[in-house]
C-alpha cells in the first residue's frame, strides 16, 4: 500500500486514511479515496497510512487534534482540509513534471447531486445522504434517483465538442471529460461505487442496464489501477450503511 520517495528531490507526502472494520485496510470513505486516487494519478511517490478511528493512536492525536482522515502530511506540513489539499496538490504538483488532474471547465461544489446547465458543464458534487435518502424512504423516491442516472447517462452518451468535430453521433469516451481521469472523476466514481454496492445489499437496487453510458462508464473505472486499487471493499461500505438500513 505504501509508495516510498527514493529521491530527495521528491516531495515527502504521507496521505492519512480512514482505516476499515479490521484497523488495517481502507475503510469506506468516498472523500479519502479521492485524495488517495488524485496523488496516484499524479504519479508522486507517497506513503498511506490507514487510522484506526475506534484507536486513534496517540502520535496522531498529537499530529492532528480533533481531526478525522482524510488528511495530509507534505513535506512535514499538516494539511487538513480535503478540498483545500486537492487545490494544494493541484498548483504544488503541476505540469510538466507531474501530470494535471484539475478539469478546467468542470464547476465543482454548487450542487448536491448530478447537475448539468445548458451549456452541458458537469457540476459533480454528490452527497450520499441525498442519494440514500431516496432509495430508503420509498419507491417514489427510487423514481427520482432513476432520474438522476438518467441524466448521467445522457450526459455520458452526448459527444463532446472534439467527438462533435469528427462527426461522432454518440460518445464512447471511458470517462467524463474524455479518455483520462480528471478530479471530476476522483470526486464522482467513489461515491457512484458505494450507492452501487450498498443500494444491491440494502435496496435491491441496481443501476438498469438500460443505462449504458454508466455502466460503461464504471467498467473503464474498474480496469484503472487508480480507481479499482484504491476502492474499499465491499464488506467496508457494507458495514458502513447497516445501520442506515436498521433505521429504514
């Protein structure tokens, strides 16, 4: 799980994580596995170091009082913000020597599920409470959440302006903006992977099949070491919403 600097020239990072059930592996929690997969994909050398929440062990207490991972070490330095660390890791790990994650034309932030405005710009911010609200409380509410992937998948299924210039009809692009993984995919994946686990578990639901620009959407995730290797296990996000389901 670790990646070490061999150089002194490299940056020291050391990403702190929320640790699962057993203290050891990742735990559920969308917001670490973004940081986590935003410094993979910038090709930096760092350490993970998963923490027990139920143990929190006393050299961390001192390292960073009162605050839950995720949260970051950068050359001795704590930052403790994770949106603050992503705009951090974006100007401070810039081209050309580490590779760009930032989406310049995506709008981060302004809204709580999947929005797009008339010029078709993503606004990608997501909150499981909302999504979970939905498929818990009643079958009207799993209508709504329909909807929402529904809007996903045409966005995923509407060429882009380069597909648009080579007179492609319907997008095949892997993933929101394209080919490569940006933040936006950092932010949305984590999150679509822990509804598509724990709504089967809990709901009985799963994303129709009808919807093929997520499900394709989802399998190029899977393939990319980036998403798949720093994804929980499905027993964490299992165990992370039991009670969610007790309540409902």
């Amino acid at each position: 799980m670790a990646l070490r600097q061999d150089s002194d020239k490299e940056p020291r990072i050391e990403l702190f994580i929320k640790a699962g059930h057993d203290g050891e592996n990742v735990g559920n929690c969308p917001f670490c596995q973004r940081l986590f997969m935003v410094l993979w994909l910038k090709g930096v050398k760092f350490t993970v170091t998963t923490v027990d929440m139920r143990k929190k062990p006393e050299e961390l207490k001192d390292l960073a009082p009162g605050t839950n991972p995720p949260f970051l070490l950068y050359n001795g330095t704590l930052k403790t913000d994770f949106i603050k660390i992503e705009e951090f890791l974006e100007t401070t790990l810039a081209p050309p020597r580490y590779c760009a994650c930032l989406l310049a034309h995506v709008m981060p932030y302004q809204t709580y599920w999947l929005h797009f405005d008339k010029k078709n710009t993503i606004m990608y911010y997501i909150t499981l409470k909302y999504v979970f609200s939905l498929l818990f409380d009643s079958s009207v509410h799993e209508k709504a959440l329909l909807r929402e992937f529904k809007r996903l998948d045409d966005y995923l299924n509407t060429p882009l302006q380069d597909e648009l210039d080579q007179n492609i009809s319907e997008s095949k692009r892997k993933f929101l903006d394209g080919n490569r993984l940006t933040l936006a995919d950092c932010n949305l994946l984590p999150k679509l992977h822990v509804i598509k686990v724990a709504a089967k578990k809990y709901c009985n639901f799963e994303i129709p099949a009808q919807f093929t620009g997520v499900w394709r959407y989802l399998q190029n995730a899977y393939e990319r070491e980036e998403f798949s290797q720093t994804c929980p296990a499905e027993i964490e996000i299992e165990k992370a919403y039991l009670s969610v389901a007790k309540r409902n």
